[in-house]
C-alpha cells in the first residue's frame, strides 16, 4: 500500500487488461482435478470488451490509464505489465486453487440434490443419496481444515518506507527537497510559503502512512488469505515515470491542456487500489461462504444427519463471488507468470 491520497475515478483500472476469465478459470480447474465445475458467471466479462486491434479496452466507465513494468535492462521500448518474481505469487496462487475446489465440490452437490429431486419418486433417489453424502464430507474437510496457503519459506510483504527509513523531520526535509528539485525541473513555481509548510504536510503524512501499515498489519494476521495476496501486491514492480494511454490523441491534448493528465504515480496508486478492491471481495466472499456453510452444516445435524436439509444455493452463489473476484484479480498479472505459478502449485499438490 502507498500513502492515501485522492485518486480520481478516471484511472480506475479494474477491468482494463484481458478477458483473462475464462482461461484462469481453466487452469484453476485443471490444478483442482475436479471436472464438474461450471463456467464464471456471465456478468464477470461484462465490463470488458475488445477493440479494432484485438487488445482489451475500458468500458465507459472504466479507463484509459494502465501501469508499466520497470524498463527492460537493455533500453528496449517493449510495454511490460507489473509484476514481482514468481515466489511471491504462490501464496494467492493457493488460495484460487482452494476456491476452485470448493466451487467444484459445490456444484457437484448442488447437481446431486437436482438429481435426487427429480427421481424423489424412484429407487434411483436413494442410490443417489450416498454420493451427496460423500460430497458434503469432502466439502466439509475444505471447508474445516483448510490447507495452508502460506508457507515458512515464502516471503513476506514489503511495506518500504517512504522516508527511506530516515528519522522524522529529517526524511521529511529530505523528501520537501526532492520534490523542489522535481518541481524545478519541470519549470513548477510554487512560491516560498507553501514550500515552507510542505514539511509540516510530509510530517502528518508519514503519521497517516504509520497508521496505515498498523492497521493493514493487523488485518493480515487475522486473515491468510489477505496476507497471501498482500505478498504478492505489495512487491510489485512498477515504472515510476511511464505509464500506458489508451485515449484518443485528441482526448490527450485536452487532458494536458486542462492540466487533468495524470502522472505515472496516479496511475500505480489506482492500480493498486483496483487490486486491493478485488482482494477484499475474495476475503469477504470466501469468510461469507465458511459461515454460510457451517449454518447448512448445522442444519443438517440438528436433523438427525438429513442431508437434504442442506440448503445449496447461497452457498452456490458466495463461492461463484469469490471466484470472478479471484479471476479479476489475477487477471492484473501477465498470463505466464500466473500459468507459472499454477505449475508449481500443482506440484505441491501431487
């Protein structure tokens, strides 16, 4: 995370990429070896569509502003997306995997529970009956023991301090210079008194930045699976002074004119907070499905064992949220690196 400033909607980059979907949706099936699953809902490609030349573009009220990788070593030109090595991608790796699973199983239940509906009246219910059972005791394995998504020799996240770990007032004084320096360069005059009280600005800042980490801190120890794809954002690599802009040449002009273009550090900051949004879904759908679960589960053992009183479909309709929002968020990540990861995770599984 970086220090909370306003970004405006217009860099929003939420679905700006791919329609990367359906393929993780693939390989997440393929590392689970479960075979019932069926596709994402509909609605998760919806906000994206295609342009003349193939690439994915916003839709309206999505934008036009997409980080870069840092600039390749040998000074070539080629656009890369952000990214951090493959070790820090493994932890939410493992996590997307967990969810495919418990869609999987899911689903196969709720296939089951039709079946047996619709043959209520013949022999061939009761011969179904069993296989729910078997069903519901996987899921109930997934959903009370799950495995560990981060392990002891996977990093951690990286929180660098902004100051470059000067003490206060020094990094702030030293920061105010910096951004002199930055403003000079760029022909900017701001005048004597707010540069005076930029240092007192920089020093509420670093408190605010403080706070920040305490708390995002403490939200990853209660939780794995935000800690596991906190490991993976908050070592990402970007470009600091180059950015990609999908807008018309036009559109551009007129931005910089009304002085509204954005700068390279807008754009990492909406980016993340896009990754950040999708995150917390994942999160909050994946703890809804657990408690969702355990009342079904409780259900069916107030009721002499009835598996029938398990009541699928919100159960259903939680991990299908948590799987779009899993899909979204991997969907910031180039393909091969997410193909990579996959891989080694389908290894550990073995």
């Amino acid at each position: 995370m970086h220090p909370i400033t306003n970004i405006p909607i217009l860099l929003l980059a939420c679905n700006t990429r791919r329609s990367f979907v359906t393929t993780t949706c693939t390989s997440f099936v393929s590392v689970a070896s479960i075979s019932n699953i069926a596709s994402p809902p509909a609605n998760a490609l919806d906000s994206i569509t295609q342009n003349e030349t193939g690439a994915t573009s916003a839709s309206s009220d999505l934008y036009l502003a997409r980080p870069m990788g840092p600039s390749s070593k040998d000074g070539g030109n080629q656009i890369t997306r952000p990214s951090a090595p493959i070790e820090y991608l493994l932890p939410a790796t493992r996590v997307g995997v967990y969810i495919y699973q418990l869609l999987a199983l899911t689903e196969e239940l709720d296939a089951l529970t039709q079946q047996i509906a619709q043959n209520e009246a013949t022999a061939d219910a009761n011969k179904t009956t069993p296989s729910k059972n078997k069903t519901r005791r996987k899921l109930d394995d997934l959903f009370t023991n799950p495995p560990v998504f981060i392990l002891s020799s996977d990093p951690s996240p990286s929180r660098k301090d902004p100051y470059n770990n000067l003490p206060p007032i020094v990094g702030e004084l030293v920061t105010a210079t910096q951004k002199q320096k930055q403003r000079q360069q760029n022909s900017i005059s701001v005048g004597l008194a707010p540069q005076f009280f930029e240092v007192g600005e920089l020093i509420g800042e670093r408190r605010a930045w403080d706070r920040i980490v305490k708390a995002e801190t403490a939200r990853e120890n209660a939780s794995e699976v935000r800690r596991a794809f906190n490991i993976y954002t908050t070592n990402l690599n970007f470009n600091p002074e180059k950015y990609v802009y999908s807008g018309s040449a036009e559109k551009k002009k007129r931005m910089i004119r009304e002085d509204k273009m954005p700068t390279a550090v807008d754009v990492i900051r909406s980016d993340l907070d896009a990754r950040d949004l999708y995150r917390n879904m994942v999160q909050t759908k994946l703890e809804d499905a657990k408690a969702e679960y355990l009342f079904q589960a409780k259900q069916v053992g107030e009721n002499n064992g009835d598996v029938d009183r398990f009541e699928v479909s919100e159960l259903l309709s939680l991990l299908r949220d948590a799987a779009t929002a899993a899909d979204k968020w991997f969907s910031f990540i180039p393909d091969e690196d997410v193909e990579t990861a996959l891989s080694i995770v389908k290894k550990e599984n073995r």
